[in-house]
C-alpha cells in the first residue's frame, strides 16, 4: 500500500482547516470503497487523507419541501433501504440495489462515491437524470453546484480541493413524472458496461414535456444525450420513436475498447438499454 | 515392518464410513477460524520480499545496477541472477525456466530478474522502483500459430535442444525442427487416411479457446530461514512438500537431509500450487542473507507467476458413416504456452487430447498436439490440465457430426459412446466403465427432448457433453498409520489438503480399516520432518495412490496389534478383528480388549507404539512415442457426462445457465458429499471460464489481472441450489480402492461444449471460441441474423 | 511512523500501533494475530476479509484500521462465544459448505449479518447477501443451502 497519513478531524470546521492547510496533497476520506482501490492501484498518490467517516452530522435522509436531501455520509444500504426513497425516488433505491454488493454499501456513501467521480459509477446518471445539485462547503463558506456542471472529466469535477460536499439534493419531480436506470454489466456485482439513467414528465395527454437521458460507462465522464431528449419533446413515445431516441443517444456515447468490451457493443448496449429505461420511465409517468 | 501394496474389492455393503456422506474432518477447523494458512503465520522480525520484474516480454538484459536500491534505508539485500543456480526446472515434459534468468534473457512482461529484501514489503517496494535494468529489447511474438511458422524470425528458446526433461519423466517429445516449438505428442491408430476414404460425410472445424486463470482464493505465499545446522526450511503455500524438497536440493545442490518443506491448509488449487519457481527465489534471499524472508504475491503477480492454463487454436476433422458411426478422427491442437512451459503445460501436448481420448470408440484416429513458445507469461497446469480444451473442440464437434447427418445429439453419441472391451485413442482396452449411464443421466435429469420455452428476448436450449479422465501414475505414496493408546488413529500423509478433501478421504479408508468413527482419526500433514514420502495432490491421484497407501499402513498396524493382542488373549492373530478402539475375537465377540490395555500389557517388554507402514505404485508399460499406444497407460479410466440448460438474451447476447445435470462415473463413490462438492464447484468454475473469464493479454501484458476484471462467478451467475443436480451411476471398478475411481480434474471438461451446444439448441448460432462472452454471442447472433 | 490505535474485537479492547495506511484486515492480521479474516484480491473484489461493523458486513481490506475507531469490529473467531457452534457454523460442517476453507470466514459473517436482520430468508435473499464473497471451490450451492438451514435453526432456538 501507497504510504500516507491519515489525519481525523474533530468537527467540520477541522476538516476545512485540514483541507486548506494541505492543499493540492490532501484527500477526503470518507467510505473511501472507490477511493481505497484507487490508491492501491496508485492511481492517486496524495500525501493525506482527511477522513470524514466518523463525524456526526452528515448521515440522514431528509424529504424537505423542496426535495429530497441526503447527507455526506448517508450509506448507499441507508438509501437502498429507505421507505421514503423507495415510496418517492423509487430509480434512487433500485440503483443503490445494484450497486457493487451488500459490502461496498454498508461502508460507501452516495455522496462519496459521487465525488469519486468514475466513469462507471452507478449514482451519477440517474442524479444527474433527476436534477440533482450538490452542496458543498470550505472555511470560505457554502455553495451549491447543480450535478450539470460538476463532472468535468475522467475523474475530474468542479468540487475543489479545499472543499467538502455536504449533500446532495433531488428536487421535487413534477406531477406525471417517472425515471428509470438500468445498467448492463458481465456480473451482478460488476461495474457497468454501459448504463443509461432516464426521467421523463408527460403532459395531460401522454406527450412528453421532458426529458433527460444521461449515460455513465461511455464516456470519460457521464453525459447528457440532449439530441434524444429533443426528439421526445412534445411526442407521444411508439416504437418508431424509441428507435430514433436510441440511435440519438449512442450517437453521443464515445466509448472505448476496454476490457468491458469493444466500443461498438458498448453502442449496442446503450441502445437495448435506453430504449428500455425510456418506455420504462413513461409508463413510471403514466401510472403516477 | 512390511511394506504391502493391496487391492480391494469388499462390496459397498459391507463398508462402514466408505460410501458415506461423512463430515469433513476439516471443518470444524474452518468454520470457527482456526485453521492456519501459510500467512496466518509471522513472526517477529521476519523480512520481506519483492521482486523486480522485466517490463519488457521479450529483451537482453544488459546491466543491473541496484547501488540505488541498496542504499536505501531499511534495504537488508538484494539478489540477482549471478546468485542463482543456471539449472532450467520444469516437471514432465520440459525443464526451460531458470529461478532467474542467469541467461541473460527475459520472455515475458514480468519475469522476475531479482529479489529485493527489506525490513518491510513498502520499503522492499519501493527499493524495486530504484533498481536500473538496461534492457536491449528482441522481436517479441504473441501468437501460437505464428510461432509455430518454420520461418518465425523470432527464436525464443534458441537452445532448447539442450533441455532435459522433467522430474516426473512425461510421455510428450522435443521437436528440434520447429523453433519455437516446446513440445509435441502424437496419436496414431489405425488408419485415419482409409476411415476418411470410406466415410460418408467429413465434418471439419477449427476451435479456439483464451487463456484462464485459477483464480484460487488463497495467492502464493512463502517463507523461508535457515536453521543454525544449514537446513534450509521452506514453509509454503503449496502443494508437494517431497517434489518441492527434491526440486530444492537439485536446484542448489543441497543434501536431501538439508531440506525442509512444510505446508498448512491450502486455500485451493485447480492446478497452479505445483510450480517450485517461487520457492527457488525466497529460498535464494534466506539463504544468502541468513534470515527469515517473506515473498508474498499481490494478485497480479499471482497470476503472473502462476501456472495459468494455455490458449490453443485447434483443428479437428470427422469421418462419418450415414447410419451415425465415426469412422475417423483427425485432430491438431497447438497451444500458445508462454515463455516458460515447465510449470507443466509442456505436457498437454499430450493432456489436451486427456478428456476425449476413451469416450466413444473411434477406430481410426491421428493427432498432433504441440506447445508453442511466445512471449506471453508463462503458462503451466490447470485442472484438467487442458484437457477441458480439447474436449471444448470435439464435443462441440460431435454436436456439429450429428447435426451434419441429421441425427440428435444424444442418439449419435450413445451410437458411438465406448463400450467395455473398446479400445480408447492409446490402444487400451476399457473396462469397468460406465460413459452410456453418465451420458444417458445427464440427459434424463436435463429432460433431454423436452423443448424448453423462450421467455420474450430470451431464449432457451439444452446441450451435453462428455468427458473421460486418466490419474496420472506419476510417482508412488508412502503411508504411515499409528495405533495411538486411547484407541485414535493416526495417518500420516506426504501430500496436501487442497479443499479437495483428502484428509477426509484418508480418515474414512483408516476408519473403515479400524471400524471407527472418523472423529477418532487423526490426519498429519504437511511437513517432511514427520510426513513420509508422497509425490503431491496433482493429476487426480490421492484417493488412488494416498489412499491405496493408507489402507495398506492402515492393515499394517492392524496386523502388529493383533499379534500383541493375539498374544495377550491367547489367540491367534488370524481369529482377531477390531471394531471401536478395542481387539476382538471374531468367533467369540464378548472376548475383547481396548487398545489401552494392550499397551500398559506390551511396553513393558519394548513396544511404545505400534507403527503400520505402506505403500502404493503402479507399473505403467512402455509406450511408444511415434503411436502414443500404451496397454496401461492410465490406471482407470473415470467418465462424467453433463446436461445444461441456458438461455441466451437475443438482444444482449447475455447467457445464463438455468440448470446442470451431471451424470458421474466415479465407480464406487468414497465420498458422494464430497464428490457432489467437487463436481457442484467444477460447473461453477466452468461457467465462468466459459462465459465470462478470460486472461487478456495486449503485446504480452495481462491487463486484467485482478479479481475485479478477471471474472469469477459470484453466486448471482451460478445456478439456483435446486437446478444442479448430480448422480453417481458408475459400477465398482474391482482395480480400484473399494471399487471407486478418481475424479478432481474431470469436473470442468465437459462443461465448455455441453454449453456451446446449448446455445446453438437456443440459437443456431456455433460458438467457436471459448470463453463465449456476452459480446460474442452477441456478433454471433448479428451474424447468424443477417445470414438467415 | 506507526500510530496508536483503540479497535474493540470481538467485545475486547485493543491498543495498537500501526502505520497509518494500514487496512483492518491488515492491523486485524498483522498487528492483532486475529487471522480468520483472509486477504485475497487486495481490491474489493473477493470478500475474503469480510468482518461486521456494527453487525453488518464490510470489506476489511477497503476499510482504513484507524476508521475502525469507535465501532465494534467482530470477526469469525467472535461468533460463538463459550463452547457450542453457532448454527451457521453448525450447518456449514453438516452440509459440506466448506472445502479450502479460505473464503469461509467471510461467507459465515456474510449470512450472520443477513440472519440477524432477515428471519426468513429466501434463497434470493442468501444469493444477494453472498453476491460480494467469491468461492472457488464449491459452485455456491451447498453454502446456500447451508445458510437457509441455519435461518431454520436459528428461528428453532428463538
């Protein structure tokens, strides 16, 4: 194992401190099930990590009025298993069911693993598909960045180094809405060849008044399929449609040939799968 | 003392603990987590090893400069090739590897060039980036047919006329006329050249399979010290304690009273425990620093310097009567072994052909099986030791026969299936076999016929397979049985607990002896200080030979005590039998005495301990090398057939594997839980190496050495508890111990076709490439689509 | 360079030092002598290392010592306390769910963590809680079969 030293905060305001004082050679620790894989194989080779996991405050699920909240150090199985998500978000809690095994998510967290930022993460689509924004924190204060603008590149976000994010925040969906995500992977438990996470809301007369469609394994980071959401604006969704939404999606996917498989069945993938998690999410909006 | 060597044919009813689903005399060790491993062990001040490994797979290494290395605080040493031994090791067919390339030449990305030893493994770590290589890089081939080329520009072997061959002898032939070829072996029965001429149909196809690991839990881990007489004491986690001391001893040329070998559990297998090229390093950095040297694999180099099972490109050709008969065979099977063949896979030349060679009778049939040099990793033995290759070839093949005249695949094979008195491919006359029952179970638990329905993108099929296997007479077993005064047995073994349960096996054969419950047995192991001599727990050979071994030790001791219980009672010896820890006469059963007495009775006058001793081997005869035809060239020959159902996602090329029957031919099962056990974990080892693992290689670099991306199934992939069913339906073979036949390796054979069949059943889509990874049968149904 | 670290094990309380880059499969095994926790694929991967936070499952080798901090730590040699085998144990002998034994451990505390929260487990239930602990030796099924017995034992004894 990479050597390094492992610092513990006592509160937040420590942890900023920490952070500041060793910018640019501190990480945050926090379940650390993506980050500790990553330092082994020495892919990131920092000199400190901060580690967040034992600090109170930071573990809770909260259906505020404006949405849904869950905190930095809410685990993926606290998700999984919450009656509020599963009733509300259930796209939230049937992801976090696939994700990794029982293991990795009674130690990771959801924000964690966001802030990981791999280009096979489970969580980001369908946040991203869901709108959701980040709130994040240094000892210069608060600010909140939509999921939009976060994942910049191969592991690369808008989260800087001297900042901890707090939370994450799905708004409120409007009425007929649903979402779907659903990934393609050799094992149940294995990262995704491809995944495609998708949200929909319908007008009165089943047209569709939006759309966003988000794929994760693809790309260098996750990314946003706006040609196919385009094509569903304002249409009731056949056959023909679904096909067209498909094809307009991997048309955006810029997959590589990896041990996950060849770039072209990637595009297949993302094409069974869109068309899947799409018609799913329109009859999630029907039914609500 | 006597040293006997016995067959047995008692009836299955009349035995007491053989036959039985008896617990594992293991468990209990294992459930409550007392049971050590090597690593579980380690002591105060002990250092640790890494290794500097080439990063080139084909190069000259022109200077070493370790004065950096050195130098660095907490670095205690360092060992290079100079310090090793020039002697190439190897076991059966070829001795090719040096401990370190004193050679001068590196053949793979990651051969280990020297051993860096420090007070701990980061600092050892870290010294290993310090150390400066100059490497002057050569051609470098990849590809076992190109290497094969007469005219490869690349030699990567170029004195490989000087090699010897290994230890354990081995049947395969050099082939000095193709460079990089490692080894040949040839079949020739009959005439293949007049079957092909009076064949009705000849069906012709070429099988390619990938590379796959063990994947066994536990990686290589050694110790190593010297004791204060210059013993060298190599504590491992390996199989064959007495191989690995032989191998010692030649390799630095130490008496064999100078060498201690010592095992523990061992964390499985499947093959790749065998190989001594690890011991050689940290027994290098102990001896020449005088100190306790740990070297422990991280996954990665467990892969890398494991024996890993060969790809292989083969060809095979059939010769049909309309009415179904088989009237030639032609198979060549070329296997892209690595840089280094020693670790085992110099045989398969031979072994590839293990698994098809006595399942149906072929009246003529040639084969050329040949190990290729490339500069990949090295390769060695897997379970099977690529007989599941093979088999992947040709039970496709007879699949693609019967489909060529028309028939179902059941019927063609039952047409063809051997038969007591056949002669296999190398000339050996069957007998006591039972392919038809385990053929035809497979079927009936499978419901062979009875078309399964497709549900929306997924469809659904059914396919068999059958395989038979040969133990491996490689080397005889040594037992010792003690009489221990509280009525305990004790059994004394020179090979190893694998997980595949020989200490169970021993303990019931002495129980059955003694007439005692195992849990009064007791199973030593692992050390040759106070195990006897034993070869290893290789080739499906320790219930045959270990256990043939311990029944003649156990008959031994029983014998000794019924003379000083013959004495005592004023019996003869003849009118004694024992049953629960006491002597008694047959004819009058309340005449009876324990053990205890026996001894308080006989130490008196000189005997502290009675001691059985015994003994097993097996003569083979000789063969010929230009046929391959030998009258006893495997002891026995067990048989497994199985049935699977898949489904295929049409849209995904996504396979799963519903249900596996098997129907097994182990003669007259020791131990049915166990041999369930074996066969259930084989299917499932099955399922991945054929669906889903595979080592990928790019320019001779293993870029998925990890258990993330080399992919082992997890329960999720692995059939509901219920949908695997398994049958003994053999007969006593009367040549075996209490009638039963080995069976560990034969487990994956027949798994790879029987599966391709399933999914041509589902599809019409010919898999010709093993493993059949989502994405392939995903182009395969593309392909099949757009062609129909 | 090492640091002192408090771990409670199995109920009883610990002072040791180690590095802190030191996993707590690695200061359970290295530092502790407490060995039934195997290190295998070193990533996650394999679950060999599985020991019970707090009751519930994680990977020994994705998990720093020093985050252990505060939570009890239980590994296989924990689980029966005084004479007797918990009926996990129990069912793993009489039902041949052992063979090599090294991914044992981690099974074992696998299916207490899922018995201790789930009375009446199906077998999907068991399939999803050992999806993260590899086995290569046994096909899986009579480990699945063991724990469905000991979910019928231990509702026996309660």
């Amino acid at each position: 194992m990479l050597r390094f030293e492992v610092l513990h905060p006592h509160d937040l305001a420590d942890a900023f401190d920490m952070l500041t004082q060793h910018e640019g050679e501190a990480k945050i620790i926090a379940g650390g099930q993506g980050l500790m894989p990553v330092l082994k194989h020495r892919q990131l080779t920092p000199r400190q990590l901060v580690n967040i996991r034992n600090l109170s405050d930071l573990d809770y699920i909260v259906d505020g009025k404006d949405g849904l909240r869950i905190g930095a150090l809410t685990t993926h199985q606290a998700v999984e298993n919450s009656a509020i998500i599963k009733k509300r978000w259930p796209v939230l809690a049937e992801m976090e069911a696939r994700l990794g095994d029982i293991q990795t998510r009674n130690w990771g967290t959801l924000v964690g693993n966001v802030c990981q930022a791999s280009p096979t993460g489970d969580p980001a689509p369908v946040l991203l598909a869901l709108g959701a924004c980040l709130k994040v924190a240094s000892n210069r204060g608060e600010r909140l960045i939509a999921l939009d603008d976060f994942f910049l590149d191969y592991q690369k976000t808008a989260l800087k180094g001297v900042e901890i994010a707090l939370e994450i925040q799905v708004p409120k969906q409007p009425a007929r809405s649903g979402a779907a995500y659903h990934k393609e992977s050799y094992r149940w438990t294995d990262s995704p060849i491809a995944s495609v996470a998708a949200a929909v809301t319908l007008d009165e007369r089943d047209r569709v008044k939006g759309a966003r469609i988000f794929m994760q394994a693809v790309c260098p980071a996750p990314i946003r399929a706006r040609q196919a959401e385009d094509l569903l604006a304002g249409q009731q969704v056949n056959n023909g449609l679904l096909d067209q939404v498909a094809q307009a999606t991997a048309g955006v996917a810029c997959p590589i040939s990896d041990v996950y498989g060849t770039a072209e069945y990637k595009m297949e993938m993302v094409k069974v799968i869109t068309r899947q998690v799409v018609s799913q999410a329109i009859k999630q909006a029907q039914a609500a | 003392m006597t040293q006997t060597s016995v067959v047995l044919t008692e009836l299955p009813a009349q035995l007491e603990v053989v036959g039985k689903g008896v617990p594992r005399v293991d468990a209990l060790d294992k459930v409550t987590g007392k049971a050590k491993y090597t690593g579980d062990f380690r002591e105060q001040g002990m250092l640790f090893a890494k290794l500097v490994r080439s990063p080139h797979p084909h190069a000259n290494i022109k200077n070493i400069d370790v004065s950096a290395a050195l130098a660095y605080p907490g670095v205690k040493g360092i060992v290079l090739p100079e310090d090793a031994p020039d002697r190439r090791m190897g076991y059966f067919a070829t001795c090719d590897r040096q401990v370190l390339p004193k050679d001068g030449r590196v053949r793979y990305v990651g051969e280990p060039i020297a051993v860096v030893v420090a007070t701990t493994s980061e600092i050892a770590e870290e010294a290993v980036a310090l150390v400066r290589v100059d490497y002057e890089a050569l051609p470098a081939i990849f590809d076992a047919e190109e290497a094969m080329s007469p005219d490869c520009p690349v030699a990567i072997h170029p004195m490989k006329h000087t090699y010897s061959k290994g230890s354990a002898g081995g049947a395969v032939q050099a082939v000095p006329e193709i460079p990089n070829a490692a080894s040949r072996f040839k079949i020739r029965k009959g005439d293949v050249e007049k079957g092909f001429k009076e064949a009705d149909v000849i069906v012709e196809n070429r099988f390619t399979v990938a590379r796959v690991g063990h994947g066994r839990m536990e990686k290589y881990i050694a110790d190593a010290w010297m004791e204060a007489d210059g013993t060298l004491v190599v504590r491992r986690a390996k199989k064959g304690i007495w191989r690995d001391k032989d191998w010692l001893c030649q390799l630095f040329g130490l008496p064999a009273s100078k060498v201690r070998v010592m095992e523990s559990y061992i964390g499985g297998d499947f093959g790749g425990k065998g190989w001594v090229a690890f011991e050689g390093l940290v027994a290098l950095a102990a001896m020449k620093l005088k100190r306790l040297v740990r070297l422990e694999s991280t996954r990665e180099e467990d892969f890398h310097d494991g024996t890993m099972a060969p790809g292989a490109v083969m060809y095979i050709k059939d010769g049909l009567k309309k009415d179904g008969t088989i009237v030639a065979r032609e198979t060549t099977m070329i296997l892209e072994g690595g840089g280094y063949t020693g670790g085992g896979s110099g045989q398969s030349a031979l072994c590839i052909h293990n698994g098809i060679l006595a399942c149906y009778n072929i009246p003529n049939w040639k084969s050329d099986g040949y190990v290729a040099y490339t500069n990949n990793p090295p390769t060695g033995t897997l379970r099977g030791v690529d007989a599941p290759r093979g088999s992947w070839a040709a039970e496709s093949q007879m699949d693609c026969d019967a489909h060529a005249l028309g028939m179902d695949p059941l019927e063609f094979r039952l047409k063809n299936v051997a038969r007591e008195g056949d002669t296999c491919a190398l000339g050996q006359v069957l007998q006591h076999i039972s392919p038809r029952e385990a053929i035809e179970k497979a079927a009936e638990l499978i419901q062979w016929g009875a078309k399964s329905e497709g549900d929306g993108d997924w469809k659904r099929g059914k396919g068999l397979g059958l395989a038979n296997y040969g133990v491996a007479p490689m080397a005889p077993s040594d037992v010792l049985v003690k009489v221990i005064r509280d009525g305990t047995i004790e059994v004394r073994h020179g090979t190893d607990e694998v997980g595949q349960g020989l200490n169970t096996v021993v303990a019931q054969l002495a129980a059955e002896e003694f007439k005692i419950k195992t849990d009064r047995v007791k199973v030593i192991f692992g050390d040759t200080l106070t195990a006897p001599w034993d070869y290893s727990s290789s080739a499906s050979r320790c219930t045959w030979f270990t256990g043939n071994a311990t029944v003649a030790a156990a008959r031994d001791a029983k014998q000794q005590l019924f003379m000083l219980a013959g004495k005592r009672m004023g019996v003869a010896a003849e009118e004694l039998d024992t049953r629960d820890g006491r002597v008694f006469c047959k004819t009058a059963p309340e005449k009876s005495i324990p053990f205890s007495d026996l001894f308080q009775y006989e130490s008196a006058i000189g005997h502290g301990e009675i001691l059985g001793k015994g003994y097993y081997r097996y003569q083979r005869q000789p063969f010929d090398p230009e046929t391959g035809q030998c009258a006893n060239y495997y002891p026995t020959y067990p048989y497994l057939a199985y049935g699977v159902e898949a489904a295929v996602n049409t849209r995904t090329g996504e396979v799963r594997v519903l249900k596996v029957s098997a129907g097994v031919d182990v003669g007259q099962p020791i131990n049915i839980k166990m041999i369930e056990g074996q066969i259930e974990g084989g299917i499932v080892m099955a399922i991945g190496q054929s669906l889903l693992e595979e080592v990928m290689l790019k320019n001779g670099v293993h870029v998925n050495a990890n258990f993330g991306t080399y992919r082992m199934p997890t329960v999720m992939e692995s059939p509901y508890a219920a949908n695997i069913k398994v049958e003994s339906v053999g007969k006593p073979d009367p040549t075996g111990l209490h009638g039963g036949k080995p069976l560990g390796e034969m487990v994956l054979i027949p798994f790879f076709a029987a599966l391709g069949n399933a999914i041509y059943d589902a599809t019409g889509v010919r898999m010709t490439h093993s493993p059949m990874t989502r994405e392939s049968v995903f182009w395969g149904l593309r392909q099949h689509a757009n062609a129909h | 360079m090492k640091q002192l670290l408090q771990l409670k094990v199995n109920g009883e309380e610990y002072e040791v030092f180690a590095e802190p880059w030191k996993t707590l499969v690695e200061v359970l095994r290295e530092e502790l002598g407490i060995t039934a926790a195997k290190e295998s694929c070193n990533t996650g991967n394999c679950g060999a290392c599985t020991v019970l936070l707090d009751g519930k499952a994680v990977k020994g080798c994705l998990v720093l010592a020093s985050q252990a901090r505060g939570h009890d730590v239980m590994t296989l040699e924990g689980l029966s306390n005084g004479d007797g085998l918990h009926p996990i144990q129990q069912a793993f002998i009489d039902h041949f769910a052992v063979q090599c034994g090294f991914c044992t451990s981690g099974m074992i505390l696998s299916a207490k963590a899922l018995l201790d929260e789930n009375k009446d487990p199906t077998e999907d239930d068991v399939r999803k809680a050992i999806a993260g602990n590899l086995c290569r030796c046994t096909g899986y099924k009579k480990i699945v079969e063991a724990i469905l017995v000991a979910a019928e034992a231990m509702k026996q004894e309660a």
